[in-house]
C-alpha cells in the first residue's frame, strides 16, 4: 500500500488536518519482472590496424513487466500499479573505425549504428482510445499487442469543413464533426497507428582531423524511425488571452482555404472537444526523421616531449561547441522534433586541460 499525505484545504470538512489519498493497494498477486538476454558479436580489424569494427546481435524478453494501468472508477483508483505486460526487444549495434590518411595531417572517422525494435507480445489488460491518444506524451507506457511499447495514435483526420472550416474526423465509418462521441468511443481499433514514439535506428557519424599539435572533432548524429504530435493552435487558450501559435496566420478564413490549409478556422466561443479533436488528429502526426550537427571540438595540445620547455607533461587548450543545429529533418514543422515545448539550447565552452 503507497499513499500520499498533505493538508486538508480551508474548505474541507475538517480543514488544516492531515490526510491521505491511497496511490497504490495492496497486490498479493505481485511478480517480480523476468528479463532475458541473449547476444552474440564479432569484431575485426584489417592487418594494418586502420579498418576496425564491432558488431553485435542482442534479443531481450520481458515477462510480468510491471507498470501502472487503468482500472474501473468503481475501485475507487482510476491506476494502479502490476504485471500487465510481455515484451520482446531485439537490434544491432554496429560500429566502424577507419583511418583514413595517417601522416603529418590525419584523419579518422568513426561510425555508429543502433537498430532497436520492441514488440509487445502479450497484454493482460486492455487499453483505452484515450489511454493511447495520451500516450504520446506520458513517460508511461500503454502496451498494445504487436505493437512497440511506446506508440503514436491519433484520431482519424477527414479534413476541413469547406463551408466552415472546422476539422473534420471519422465517426461510424462517416465523416463527422460530432467531437464528443468521436472521443469518448475511440477505441485501438479506431484510432489511427502511426509507428513507433521513440526511434528506432540512431547513431553518429565522427570525423577527427590533426595537424601539428591541432585536434578538430565534428559529429554528426541522426535519429530516424520514430512519430511525434507536434504543437498547433490551441483556440481555447487563444480566447482565453494566452498566448496563441504561428499557425493562427495559416487558418481557415474563407470557402476555398481547405484547398492550401488544415488549419482549423477560429470558433465564435471556446469549444474544448473540438480542440481536443483537433490536437489529437491524425494531421498533426510528422515523422521524427533527423541528422544534428551535434558537436564541434577544436583543441590544440603540446607535449613535454615536443616541447621541453613545458613544466607539465602535457597540456591542451580547447574550445567546444554542442548542439548546433539540424542539418536534415523529414518533417516541414518549423520546431526541433525533440524540442517541442522549448528552443533547444545551444552551449559554448573553453577549456585548459594539463596533465601533470
């Protein structure tokens, strides 16, 4: 039994008194997790040392994973916490190392490569349309059979009124703007599957350039294969007076706009289902397909032995730059896919490093 304690508010019966909301009952039936791995890997190397790789196969199974899910209202906790699920994961890791000139100016590359797939292959309890449409943006799991553990659902999309501009979904196999049952009876089989939340190939590619004492370091990373919900116009806080999104220039505004746009037109008076609908649509799903200039180090080092000089055995001044921006990105969304809420940050840093 898990339970959280605070203070009555003013209004309570018994106000400013202790109390306690129970998070969790007790559950005799509990298993612990059972996780197996198997995996196997080879490296190699070419005879003159400037070809190197490492690859590896791994399979993963999750029996009784515990997590938290929905339950009737009935009991008095709309989650608890159990086994639920059985998971399999399997991919590659692949590296590569190769030397490319090797003499007064060098130059090296490494390459890495993870493919990581998961499938759930049995669920002892049964998700909800809602459950799955919120799943996006939990940190819990809603494991669905033969799917990935971490998915994106959305609601159908059937496009905008042209006479009104409202957003259009699917209800009963027609087109509908009656929001409310659209939600409330969506079900897995109903929503639309877009594929995998987290992604499912990524890795880096490293050039490493020297000459004289100069080390320059560039890194490339890419991650491909997965699905985000990006942000639109959120009339509701738009009429509220908050602040609002770019998108509010793009929206419906006269019969013909549906041709160029999917952007909702503006409501005469809050509509929260409609928002709703709209935000959790199939039109705002994108792929998270991306390669990121990660980082950029330039660092120039001497040496005791170059220089006799140096009290120290060696010493390296660098300067670092991380997170310089997107190269490639298969989504025309103006924000980063892995930034949605925040501009990500880009970082400076210079260094002294002695080795004594």
């Amino acid at each position: 039994l898990t339970a959280s304690y605070y203070n009555q508010p003013n209004y309570a019966y018994i106000p400013n008194m202790p109390a306690a909301t129970v998070q969790n009952p007790p559950n005799p039936g509990l298993r612990w997790e059972k996780v197996g791995i198997t995996n196997t890997g080879v490296d190699f190397e070419s005879k003159s040392g400037r070809w190197t790789g490492t690859f590896e196969y791994f399979v993963k199974k999750g029996e009784d994973l515990i997590g938290q899910y929905e339950v009737p209202l009935a009991n008095g906790l709309s989650r608890v916490t159990g086994n639920y699920a059985q998971i399999r994961t399997y991919g590659i890791d692949l590296i590569l190392g190769a030397l490319w000139i090797d003499r007064n100016v060098t130059w090296k590359s490494d390459f890495f490569l993870s493919q990581v797939k998961d499938e759930v292959t049995r669920v002892d309890v049964s998700q909800t349309g809602s459950s799955l449409i919120n799943a996006v943006t939990s940190a819990i799991p809603f494991p669905v059979e033969g799917k990935p553990l971490f998915s994106v659902y959305s609601y159908e999309w059937a496009g905008l009124n042209p006479d009104t501009g409202n957003p259009r979904g699917i209800l009963d196999g027609e087109v509908s703007e009656d929001y409310i049952p659209i939600i409330t009876t969506a079900t897995p089989e109903t929503l639309v599957y877009h594929g995998s939340a987290r992604p499912t190939v990524f890795g880096s590619l490293r050039n490493t350039l020297g000459w004289k004492g100069f080390n320059l370091s560039v890194n490339i990373s890419y991650r491909l294969g997965y699905y985000y919900r990006r942000r639109s116009i959120d009339y509701s806080s738009l009429l509220r007076g908050q602040i609002g999104h770019g998108d509010y220039e793009n929206r419906w505004s006269n019969p013909g706009d549906e041709l160029h746009t999917e952007i909702p037109s503006m409501p005469a008076s809050i509509s929260s289902t409609r928002n709703l609908f709209y935000a959790n649509s199939a039109v705002l799903v994108e792929k998270g397909d991306h390669i990121r200039l990660q980082d950029i180090r330039l660092g120039y080092s001497l040496g005791k032995a170059e220089s006799k000089w140096l009290p120290f055995r060696s010493t390296e001044l660098y300067g670092y730059a991380n997170n310089l921006g997107i190269l490639w990105k298969a989504s025309d969304d103006s924000l980063d896919p892995d930034f949605q809420t925040a501009k990500p940050l880009t970082s400076f840093a210079i260094g002294l490093k002695i080795d004594f």
